[in-house]
C-alpha cells in the first residue's frame, strides 16, 4: 500500500493534533467530531493514504482544535497541488487565520488605518521579529 500524501504538511499537522489531543479524546471521538462514519478514516488521513475531503475541512478543523482557514490552505494544496492552489489563492485570495487577521487588525490600528505600503525596511522589521 502506498501513502501518496504522507509527507504534506496536512498529514503532519492531523497526526501531530490526534497526538495532542490524546489526552483528551480518542482518535474514534474525533473522526467522529468530524463526521466520518468509519473511524479508519482518521488513521488513513494521518498516515497520508487519503486526501482530506475539502468538504470535511469545518468539521476537521473543529474536532481537531486548528484553525479552518489554515487546515483549508494546507488540504487545498493536498488536493490539488502547489501550483493549481496558488492559481486558485491568487484569484480568490488567501484564507487567513484567526491569528493572521489578528495581525492586520494591529496593524491597521497601529498605522492608524493609512493603508502602510509594506517596504524594504518595515519588511526587514517584521522578519527580525520572526528572527529571519
């Protein structure tokens, strides 16, 4: 058997959230959560057999405590690969996180709404805070 998606950065982050929440739920309780009949499911996402379902992605999202709009641009590029998700993030735009439109909401107020051009130097700025 092979697991075409089992080294996507969705395979990852859905085997490293079961493991996190294992404390809590089990893998049947969140496959569940997520509305999938067969518990197996789960185990085929996180091994990378099987594509996450965009239609799924609200509930996977939620079972496993991720943000939707992060766990929807990591199965968007699973699902249809880099360059069809850029091309389609290129014309509907990108999904943004809680914690990205977090950011813009910061920055809207820190620049007092005046629309700041991102320049060389305030670019420079926002990586040295990611020590980049």
């Amino acid at each position: 058997m092979t697991n075409p998606f089992q080294n996507t950065a969705t395979a990852h982050l859905i085997a490293d959230r079961v493991r996190d929440l294992s404390h809590r739920k089990t893998q049947a309780e969140i496959a569940s959560e997520a509305g999938f009949a067969n518990a197996n499911m789960l185990s085929m996402l996180k091994s990378g057999k099987n594509k996450v379902p965009l239609d799924r992605v609200p509930s996977l999202a939620k079972a496993l405590e991720v943000d939707p709009a992060y766990l929807m641009r990591l199965a968007l590029d699973q699902a249809v690969g880099a360059t069809a998700a850029k091309a389609i993030t290129e014309i509907f735009g990108t999904p943004a996180t809680e914690n990205e439109r977090g950011w813009l909401t910061e920055l809207r107020e820190a620049s007092d709404n005046s629309d700041p051009r991102l320049t060389a130097r305030s670019r420079t700025a926002l990586r040295a805070i990611f020590g980049k």
